[in-house]
C-alpha cells in the first residue's frame, strides 16, 4: 500500500509541475462576442434623484466621506447621494476622496430616501 501511494503522489505532482510549466497562449486572442449596441448614459446625481425605483444608473464623481457600514457620500458637483456598496463589490479597489470614480448600480427609492446601490466602481 505504501509503495501504491508513492507512486500515485509522484506521478501526480510529475503531472501538476508539466501543467504549470506549460503556460498558455500569450498572442492575440480573437474578439469573445457580446452587446456592442448602446450602453446607459451617465447621468448627474442630480438627475439620478429624479428617476424611479431600480432604473440602472451610471454616475462618476467622488467618494467623498464613509457613512458606517457599506454606505458612503457620493458627490459629482451637481448634488451629493448617499451609495451602498457592498463589500465584495470592491474587487480590491481602494479610492480616496480624492480619487474619481465611476459608479454602476440601480437607484432605491422608498417614501422619504433615494440611494444607489452599487453593482460595480472602477477608478476613472
């Protein structure tokens, strides 16, 4: 059994070093397809308030204070919004208040508040 095991560890990590020292195609790799029609425009923050509950928003401004949570102040020189993003949703992005960002999510809006809830940022 012991003789069957090493045998089976040696021929597996003969196999897994062949595999990472093969690499991959590194040249220029054809288009993957996709939507190339029309995207949604960037609007104000301004505007963004105005438009109804879940409508996908693109916005850039700045980040400008952290409220607690996943919740911050967003600001783009026509008003300020509050924005959730959720943790996962910064993919290792880490932006100032000095920082540009372009912000993608839904508008949500209940009786007395309008937020955005951020699907992704990107620094701009």
């Amino acid at each position: 059994m012991k003789k069957f095991f090493a045998i089976s560890t040696l021929a597996l990590m003969g196999f897994a070093g062949t595999a990472m020292a093969q690499g991959g195609y590194v040249g220029t790799t054809p288009a993957q397809g996709g939507f190339t029609g029309p995207t949604i425009d960037t609007v104000s923050v301004a505007e963004a308030k105005k438009l109804g509950d879940d409508t996908p928003v693109v916005m850039t401004g700045k980040i400008v204070k952290s409220l607690g949570g996943e919740k911050y102040m967003f600001q783009d020189g026509t008003d300020s919004i509050t924005v959730e993003i959720d943790n996962e949703d910064w993919r290792g992005l880490t932006v100032s208040e000095k920082d540009t960002v372009e912000i993608r999510g839904e508008i949500d809006k209940d009786f007395m508040n309008v937020e955005v809830d951020v699907d992704s940022i990107s620094k701009k």
